[in-house]
C-alpha cells in the first residue's frame, strides 16, 4: 500500500486536482491519500499548523508539499518540519538554478511550474467570482497542455519505486524544471497544430504572472492595479481558449491521447475513443 500525503499551503492552479491525479475514477487499490489544507493562506502560522499532519500516526511513503512560491516564509517554515521525510516540493517558484540546486541538496524533490500563473490577487480587482474563473481557465491549460499528465507520471514513478519496496531516502525523487516547452512534451499531441496551440497556451500562461507580479506588489495607483490585473485575467482567459481549441483538434482526429490507471495502478493507454485501454 503506497500512502501519499499531501499538504497545501495557499492555492496554485494544479492545486485543484493534484491529490485526484493518482486516482481519476476512486477504483485503484493499493494507494492511500490524505490531504492537509490551510485554505488561502501560507504563512509562518499555517506552515506550522501542518505538523498536525504529522501527529495523526498516518506516516505516508512520501509527501507534496504545493504552494506559491516555495521560496517565501510560510513554505520555506514547512519545509524545516517535513525534511526528515521524503517531500516533493510542487511550486511556480523558485526557477534560478542555484535556488532549485539548494533545495535538491536539503533533499527535497521539486517540480517547479513556471506555467502555473499568478492570479491578479488585488482587491481593486479581484473577488470570489474572478477568482474562481481565474482558476478554471487556469485549470484549462494545465490539463489540457500537459501539466497533469507530468504530475501523474512523476508521483507515478515515485508510487512504483514504493511499491518495489523502497522507502526514506532510498527513493528518487523529481527534480523538474517544467517550462512550457517541458510540459508540452508529456501532453501526447499527434497533431503539429494542436501543439503549437498547447505551446502558445502555455507560454501565454506563463507571461500571466509576469504581468499580475507588479500589480500583486509593486503598483499603487487604482487604475494601474485594475488595468494590468484586467490585463493579465484576459490573456489568462485567451490562454484557456487556444488549449480547448487544441483537443478540439486532437478530438476531431480521434487522436486524443489517454492514460488511466487500471485497479491495480498500472496505466494504460488508448487514443482512439473507441478502443479498449491497454
């Protein structure tokens, strides 16, 4: 039995889906999950709330830790509780070599999303509504482009080394730098075009955070929040259309690719809509 745990310190895109991603349809054997939220916030006090985890007598084979920015105070707080254990860290940041060098010597593992955007969080512009359309546009390209398929494969590997009996610091963990041009690579296009969509889509998504950054915490003026906030929410929504016209293309062709996980946890594979996985 190979038990995962998960611990979300503030919301990024994939934080939606990331524990589903090992059991799409709630039928595999052999896998245990738990999953320990602090909601919005990732702050010195909720990194610290996660040893609650730890004091349940559930001791996972590995851990994820995901958050914005792994390298801000909360996160960075959380690490010092869970690096006596095995810990992928899943994270938009930090991308600098020397930065994602540290963290593999501390021994973490890391898969670093340079694709998963900053959201316009600013009151000048955002509310509940925004925020949760944000994210489904975010969820668009993250899934359809790529990022999914690269989370599953990698906690994939890491549940098949369990399952071949190793355990603490016997395991590999990832260490992934997962630019647009990475995770296009995992998304299984057939078709040029459906992927060169995918690839706009994810640079797009990409440059999202760079525009919502100065807004989130450098500008002050209301309507320069507003606009570049605006700004940034519209190429998001753009990005999310060019990943559903992608599989669009991929469906018309009957060449959309699927990789399910079978009861007992191997996965499977089928392109055509009318074929058995296998």
């Amino acid at each position: 039995m190979a038990k995962i745990g998960f611990i979300k310190l503030g919301n990024l895109g994939i934080s939606q889906v990331i524990e589903l991603v090992q059991d799409e349809i709630a039928a595999r054997e052999g896998i245990s999950i738990r999953v320990f939220g602090t909601g919005p916030k990732m702050g010195k006090d909720e990194a610290a709330s996660t040893e609650q985890f730890k004091d349940m007598s559930w001791d996972a084979d590995f851990y994820v830790i995901i958050s914005p920015n792994a390298s801000a105070p909360g996160p960075t707080a959380a690490r010092e509780i869970w690096k006596d254990v095995p810990c992928i860290i899943v994270s938009d940041g930090p991308t600098k070599k020397d930065d994602r060098q540290a963290l593999e010597e501390a021994g973490f593992g890391y898969i670093i999303l340079k694709v998963d955007p900053l959201i316009g969080a600013k009151t000048e512009f955002l509310d509940s509504v925004e925020m949760a359309s944000f994210n489904s546009d975010a969820m668009k390209v993250l899934s359809t482009c790529g990022v999914v398929r690269l989370i599953q494969e990698e906690l994939d590997k890491v549940v098949e080394q369990v399952d071949a009996g190793k355990s603490g610091s016997d395991i590999e963990l990832p260490h992934i730098l997962a630019k647009p041009e990475v995770c296009v690579e995992r998304a299984g296009f057939e078709n040029p075009y459906a992927k060169a969509k995918a690839l706009a889509s994810l640079f797009m998504a990409e440059k999202v955070a760079q525009i919502n950054f100065p807004a989130c915490f450098m500008m002050k003026e209301l309507e320069d929040v507003a606009l570049t906030t605006a700004t940034g929410h519209e190429m998001m929504r753009a990005a999310a259309e060019l990943a559903v016209q992608a599989r669009e293309i991929e469906k018309i062709n009957d060449t959309v690719s699927r990789h399910p996980h079978s009861k007992k946890g191997k996965v499977l594979s089928k392109t055509r809509l009318f074929e058995k996985p296998a």
